[in-house]
C-alpha cells in the first residue's frame, strides 16, 4: 500500500496558524483549503512486515487479508464477564494533541453475537486519556456476520492528552472478526484561537436581561404552554423537531419530508400560544434529514448527514424553508441549526459539521437576515466541542452547549443498571463539586471570551432518582455558574419525559406528577421569578 505524503513540521505550523487566521477573518475559508493538504499519519499497518505486532499487546493472531496478504484475526468463544478479547497498540499521544484525526480500517466479521450495550461489540476504538478524564470514541459497528467494508471514525485529540491506545476486537460478545489497513491520520491540524476586537457588546438576538426557560415536548399542550409561561415565568421553550421509532430505523426522503411537514404544523399552532404566554422559541431541528433512530428512541443528528451529499443539501434546504416559514414570527428567538451534532466520519466529498453550518447559516441569511442563528459543536454538543469550532462568518450568531458532565450522575439508570451516584462526591473515580463543574465548562468561558459572542446552554438536567439531594444541588450549581458568565439556559425538559420533570419526585417507580412541588420545580421557578418577559 502507498504511504501518504508527510508534511514538515514546519508546514503543518504554517498551514495552522493561516487556517486559524483564516477562520475568523477570512469567513472560513481555511477550513476548505486545510482538508485539500495530504493528511499526516500518525500510525498505519497493514500486517504485512515481519515485526507489525511487535509492539501490540492481547491477541495477536495473523491470518489471511483483505485483498491477500495478512490481517489480525481476533476470535472470543468465553462466557460471562470475561466475554472480551482486544488487541491494543500505544500510539504517541504528544504527537496528536489538538489535532483531528480518522481512525480507519478495513474489517469482516463472523457469527457476532448481540451486543449488550450500544457501546460493545466490535471495537475499532482509540483510549485516550488526559490529566482528568478518559475518552473512548470508537467506530459504528454492526453485528452477525459481513464481508469486508470500511469502518471509520474521526475525533479531536485534547491537547492534554498524556496517553492513547488503539484498541481492536471484541468486548461483551462472542464470533470472530479480523482487521487490516488501518490507519490513522490527521483530519484538520489544532485550531489557534486568535482573540477578536474588544469593544462591541455580543449579539443576543433579544433584549433581555436574561432568557431562562425549558425544552419541551412537541406535543405539549395549550396548559402545559401556560403553565411554564404564566404560572412559572418562564421566557424561553426550545421547541424539538424530533423524530422518534424503533432503534436503527431511519427513513426515505420522501417520508421524513412527510414527517418534517406534519411537526411544523404542530410548532405553527403553537407559536399563537407562545406569544400570548411571554415565551421565546427555539426552533430545534433535534432530528434532520439522513438520521437513524438511537437508543434513546429517536433520529439523531448522524448517520447519513456527514456522508450522504444529498442529505447534507436538503439539510441546507430545510433551514432556508423553516426561514422563510418564520421569519416574521415575534416568538421565534433563534433556529438551532442542529441538535448534538455527530460527525464520527465525514465522506469524502461532504461537508464536516463547520462547513456545513456555514452553508446553512447563509441560506438562512438570504431569507432572514436578523433571526438569531444557533450553532452547537460537534460532537455531541458538549463544552469540549468549542475547541474544534469557530466563529462561523455570519452575522447575528450564538453558540451553544449541552451541559450533562459527568454524565454517568446525570443519566444513571437510563440506559441500564449501575451504582448510585451522589453530589457532590466521587464519581468515575474522580470528586465533582461546583468547581469542578466550572473545569469542564471552562472551553465554554474560553470561547466566549476569545470571540466576544453569546453562549446559550441548550440543554441540562440531572435524572430526578439521582440519591438523596443530589440533583438539586447539581443544578444548582450549573444554573449559578450560567448566571455567573451571563448565559441563557433552557432546563432539559418541560412535560416530555418522566425521568427528567420537575414535578415528578424521586422515586423512579411512581410516573404521576406529585401534588406539591418538588425541590428541582423550586429551584427553576426561582430563577424564573426573576425574568423579564418579551415587550410584545
């Protein structure tokens, strides 16, 4: 196989600090021209030399390739909890940090069993970790038995990263897979913040103190509406464009234009009723074209939105048809481009998750030239995505994260059993408490402060049975620092799900509403007392 081109250290410094430079000041047009550069490679084997398992650990057992030649074969017969086989491979952490790679590999697999969780089964995965944390982005893989094909994931290396291990086989399932070309190699190189102009007070698309509301369920209702705007204060609904059905189940264009269509005429009763209710609205594209169905029960933004070009267009035209729809609407505050954005892997040809942005962003423009814009990072929407983003160059934009760290608190018995998790206390083996949140929030603080712009936290919650007092107090916390550095927050979620409302209590048991306030409904309906409501 042919090696790819290295680039000097020199002129991958060069092409940084232009891309960066570019990126702000240059409407984004390093971005294009970074990706056209051929890639740096961090690590890559085709099994092929005498000594290519010299340096792995686990199993390391060659058979025949892809294509001929050798592959590492890794096969698990065991039981119970000892059902795992992986073979490992450090790769130089200090080389990687800041950049965006792909991971890839060629793979086929044999009589795979089920995976138990979403997370198991085929690994193609890199361990990374950091001073404080570990990460675990890993390669979408299926089950049963396939040919050969192609698995690939990309993933920002932090740039405290200390240690990073690629990892491939087998974990919680039982068959045989094997493994050949890999490689991993560098996407984008680190992003160099360069500070904008001081002076000009950031755009926040309203005029309010502060916009402090909830998410809500599509299918709210005329006193669910009243409830939170009336009763409780609130100023602000984030409104889901959210598209549910059974797991791995995704749909025909023709369908979820259907789908698309149907939810719109739910969001255009209700904008009558948000109005009368003092409530801004965000207009949620929670599931857009291309996305398949999660384990949480609805169509994420993933799957085919970073590999099927046509997607990606509809996509843009979507945002330009939504524009057009609202444009003169007085409730609609912004339109959230995307919900958790997740570019695992970007095909060749389409546009990553900045990129596309853009394009959405400007036909947006051409129809709405001052609706409020809003951008999450990829992936998954979380504080430490504002490390791979920038400004997008386009006017009357806010940025956005989804704040539930550690997320084994905030969604303990989600997704399956584990042990009760306190806060504050020690969790994941590490103490969380106020300050420590504000650690993990602090890529949020950095952009805001780099770039002079808005920050909106979309979403945040902690599960209501979480033990004790834990879950007020964790929101407490979080809301104090969002008012801290003057951000609007929505809580996650207003009369959709059990397992997050604030008016059902702690037992998981018991899904009726409880008849007195708990002390999470408490909380929100103080710091919504204090709101102002929009002048019309």
């Amino acid at each position: 196989m042919q090696m790819p081109k290295r680039l000097s250290p020199l002129g991958w410094l060069l092409t940084t600090a232009l891309a960066a430079a570019a990126a702000v000041f240059q409407a984004g047009a390093a971005t294009s021209a970074l990706t056209q550069a051929q890639p740096r490679v961090f690590f890559q084997t085709d099994f092929e030399a005498a000594n290519s398992l010299s340096h792995w650990n686990g199993e390391t057992k060659l058979e025949p390739g892809y294509h001929g030649g050798r592959a590492l074969a890794v096969e698990n017969n065991r039981e119970g909890s000892e059902q795992s086989r992986t073979a490992s491979v450090s790769i130089p952490a200090e080389a990687m940090r800041g950049y965006l790679v792909r991971v890839s590999a060629m793979a086929k697999a044999e009589n795979v069993t089920s995976k138990p969780n979403p997370w198991n089964g085929v690994k193609c995965m890199l361990a990374i970790e950091t001073p404080d944390r570990k990460l675990w982005p890993q390669a979408e893989i299926g089950t049963g038995t396939f040919d050969w094909q192609r698995l690939a994931f990309t993933t920002r290396v932090p740039m405290d990263a200390v240690s990073a291990r690629l990892v491939l086989g087998l974990e919680q399932v039982k068959g045989k897979v094997w493994f050949d070309d890999v490689c991993i190699a560098a996407v984008k190189p680190p992003v160099i913040r360069m500070k904008t102009s001081a002076g000009a007070q950031p755009f926040k698309g309203h005029d309010l103190a502060r916009l402090r509301g909830a998410m809500v369920s599509p299918d709210i209702d005329a006193e669910g509406l009243r409830v939170l705007g009336r009763d409780w204060n609130a100023n602000l609904i984030r409104w889901q464009l959210v598209r549910h059905g059974r797991q791995g189940q995704s749909i025909a264009m023709e369908e979820y234009n259907a789908w698309l269509e149907n939810e719109l005429g739910k969001l255009d009763v209700a904008l009558p009723l948000c109005e009368q209710n003092g409530l801004y609205v965000v207009v949620d594209l929670h599931s857009p074209p291309g996305g398949k169905v999660t384990s949480g029960g609805y169509a994420g933004s993933d799957s085919r939105l970073f590999t099927d070009k046509a997607c990606q267009k509809r996509f843009v035209e979507i945002w330009e048809h939504i524009a057009r729809r609202y444009k003169d609407s007085k409730a609609v505050w912004g339109y959230d481009l995307a919900n958790e954005p997740v570019e695992d892997y970007v095909e060749e040809g389409c546009d990553d998750w900045q990129a596309l942005a853009e394009r959405a962003a400007r036909a947006i423009r051409a129809v709405d030239p001052v609706r409020t814009i809003i951008v999450e990072p990829a992936s998954w929407g979380g504080p430490d995505g504002l490390n791979d983003l920038v400004p997008l160059p386009v006017s009357n934009v806010v940025y956005s994260v989804h704040m539930y760290i550690p997320h084994s608190f905030t969604h303990q018995g989600v997704y399956g059993s584990g042990p009760a998790l306190s806060y504050p206390g020690v969790i994941d083996g590490r103490h969380w408490d106020k300050a420590a949140l504000e650690r993990a929030l602090q890529p949020v603080v950095e952009f805001q402060q780099t770039y002079g712009v808005h920050i909106y936290i979309g979403e945040f919650s902690a599960i209501r049975w979480a033990p004790g007092d834990s879950a007020v107090r964790y929101l407490s916390d979080l809301i104090d620092i969002f008012e801290s550095h003057g951000w609007d927050w929505s809580y996650h979620a207003f009369r959709e799900w059990h397992g997050w409302s604030v008016e059902h209590g702690p037992d998981r048991n018991n899904t009726k509403p409880l008849p007195t306030p708990t002390d999470r409904q408490l909380l929100l309906r103080k710091w919504y007392s204090q709101n102002q409501k929009p002048a019309w």
